[in-house]
C-alpha cells in the first residue's frame, strides 16, 4: 500500500471513530441512534449544586423525559454522564453528549437536530462562561427555551445551574469570586452579573449559585441580590444548592429536595428592603433577607414561594461587610 493511500484510509478513519465530530464540537452516543418519540414528556427542572450527582433526582428526571433520549450540552470533558445515566440509571432510549469547543458549533445544523430531539436536556459542570459565550444569542440558547416550552425536561449542575436563572454570575473574571471579595467591594470586577441569558418561566428573578454552604457563597450571593434589587422587578430571589443535592421543581412549581449529604439543602434567599450601603469601593451594608434552608421533608412552590417543613429558617443582615445572623 502507498503510503498516500494509507494516509487517506487513517484520516478516514478517524473521521469515522466514535466521537468524532467537526472540530467545533464533539459528540458522544450511547443507545439507540433513532428517535425514540416517547409517548409522553412532562416539563421540570433539576436543579443540582453540583460536587457529586443524585441518583433519585435523576430518576426523576428520566421518568419526566418518558424514557427517551437525554442529551447532555457542556463544554469540557468528554462522555462522563452516558454510561451514568444509561446504564446505573437506566430506563432511557439513549444518551448523546455534545462537547463544544467554540461559538461557531451553536449554529451547526447537526447540534441543533441533536437538541431538537432531545426528550431531556441536561447542562453539565464545568466552567458557566464558556456557555454564556459560546450560547448566547445563538440558536442553542433559543433551543433550551424552546425545549422547555414544549413540557420537555431540563437541569444543571454546577455551571450548568449557575446559568438556568433570569440572572447569573457569569464567572467571566480571572479569578475565583469568594464571599469576602465581593462584601468588602460589591463592584469588584470579579462580581460579572448576566441578564436574559435564558427565558425559563419558573426561573424569573431568580439568581443562583451553587456548591453552597460548603464553599461558603452566602455572602457573595447576597451581593448579587444587593447588585440586582429593582423596583421594577416583580421579585428578586436568591437560590443556593449545596453539594450533593438537587432542588426537583415539576412543571407547576411544586418542587422538593433530593440529597446524599445529610446536611445538604437547598436555600432560597429573600431580600426585603434595598442596601443602605451599595457603593464601589466600600463594604455592603444590607439588612433583613430571609434565608430558608430545603431539605428532604420539605415542600416548596418555587413561583409563589410557599413553603412547607423548611429545614431552617433565620434572617440575618450584612453590616460593613460582615454576614451577622439577627437573634
């Protein structure tokens, strides 16, 4: 064989190995290639922190995806969730993951079938500025509508959580956002707040973050509340999802907690005046938000807030930069 024929026949092969895709992105199957048309889908959100995954929580969310086809959208790894969620799972025609790698693959007609015919939709962990470049105001971002509009199954972890809300820190800085940073300096350049990004009915006026209580965000979440209060806005919450846990909101709003730590909750933060102090360069001062801990045994409506066996509940107030709890 000549070796120009055999360089030929390795580049084709290439292009055929499983995986291969242009090099705007990857793609990764497990199951049935053909669409699977369940019967019934039933629209949701899972909302995971991230740190590790619930299995309960993913039942749920292959039960309200009628068994089809999952597709998992991230933008580094490879293949992590399709031998998970295919086959310790279970119950699911097949699992396709589209790795991207730049913006252009948010406009590739083969990404958007793939999308178009997902049953659900989930947004992995990884870095959330790569998706806020890469999907913004692209046909992707208009796709994760459209799937939830049409009673169809979404979720995130992770980053993949950090930017399912009307609002989103964004992580677009070049370093780590810590609660310390952004108290003692609300309008550090770290604090990149995104608007708009999605349009997820459930999800108006929600900001979120994530890896909670272990990575200690309470206080970079309530500047993103400070930054964000506007009299305008018909409600402005704040959601925070420990590890391990994941906040299961149906369709109607109803939603409970799933979790593997038993301290993990999730907590919803609810401001009740605008900061007295909200200045760049000077410590936050912002009194009085409510903070409501989830966990397993309690019941939540995410769009009127009722609430039901809260795990915790307490107030406290930011004063000079300082996170205190109100006897």
């Amino acid at each position: 064989m000549s070796p120009t024929l055999l360089l030929r026949l390795t580049s084709l092969m290439l292009l055929l190995a499983p995986g291969a895709a242009a090099a705007d992105y990857d793609t990764y199957l497990t199951g049935n290639a053909a669409d699977a048309r369940p019967a019934r889908t039933t629209g949701g959100l899972l909302l995971s922190g991230g740190g590790g995954d619930n299995d309960d929580a993913f039942r749920w969310f292959v039960a309200c995806a009628g068994g089809g086809d999952i597709v998992i959208l991230r933008a580094s790894g490879k293949d992590g969730y399709n031998d998970y969620l295919f086959s310790r799972i279970g119950g699911v025609d097949s699992v396709e993951t589209i790795v991207f790698h730049r913006r252009a693959a948010a406009t590739d007609p083969r990404v958007l079938e793939i999308i178009a015919g997902a049953d659900g939709l989930f947004l992995a962990g990884g870095d959330q500025s790569n998706y806020l470049n890469y999907w913004k105001g692209t046909p992707v971002a208009a796709a994760l509508d459209a799937h939830v509009r049409a009673g169809k199954p979404l979720g995130g972890t992770s980053a993949g959580l950090a930017v399912l809300g009307q609002f989103a820190y964004s992580a677009l800085g070049p370093r780590n956002l810590t609660s310390a940073i952004a108290l003692q300096d609300p309008f550090d350049p770290q604090i990149t707040l995104e608007r708009d990004f999605l349009h997820l009915e459930l999800m108006q006026g929600i900001v979120t973050d994530t890896h909670f209580m272990p990575r200690s965000r309470l206080g970079r979440a309530l500047v993103f509340l400070a930054r964000l209060m506007d009299p305008a806005l018909p409600r402005l919450v704040g959601l925070g999802i420990d590890e391990k846990t994941a906040l299961c909101v149906e369709a109607d709003g109803t939603g409970r907690v799933f979790t593997t730590d038993p301290a993990g909750r999730a907590w919803l933060l609810l401001p009740s005046v605008p900061p007295e102090t909200l200045a760049p360069g000077q410590p936050l001062t912002f009194r009085d938000i409510r903070i409501i801990g989830l966990g397993p045994e309690s019941r939540c409506h995410l769009t009127t807030l009722s609430i039901q066996k809260p795990a915790a509940v307490s107030t406290v107030s930011v004063v000079r930069g300082q996170v205190v709890q109100k006897p």
